[in-house]
C-alpha cells in the first residue's frame, strides 16, 4: 500500500508541477489533443501506459522492492 501512495504522490507532483511552471503550455497541450482523433488519443494513451509498466519493471529489475 505505501507503495501505491509513494507512486500517487509522485504523479501528483509532476502533474503539480506541469500546472504550476507551465499553465499556458498544459492549455496548448489539451487544446492539441482535443484536435487529435479519438483513436489516436487511445494510441497514446495505451503508448503511455506500456511506457509506465516498463519503467516500473525496470525500477524492480535494478532493486526496488
């Protein structure tokens, strides 16, 4: 469970930051992905999710447990 909390913290702070240093930017963003087919959004989406889970495999292959 903690590790569930540490992963949510983290993602609240880069989302955080994203808000906080860029707001005009994360407008744009949005803006470009509302333009994008429905699915191409669901491209992406699936392209972050695997990007995640790799980077979670490797966090564990280096020694995080």
């Amino acid at each position: 469970m903690a590790w569930v909390l540490m992963a949510l913290g983290l993602v609240l702070m880069v989302e955080g930051l994203a808000y906080a240093l860029a707001p005009s930017l994360v407008e744009r963003m949005l803006e470009l992905l509302r333009s994008l087919p429905e699915a191409v959004r669901r491209q992406v989406g699936l392209l972050a999710l695997v990007s995640g889970l790799l980077l979670i495999w490797a966090a564990f292959q280096l020694g995080l447990h």
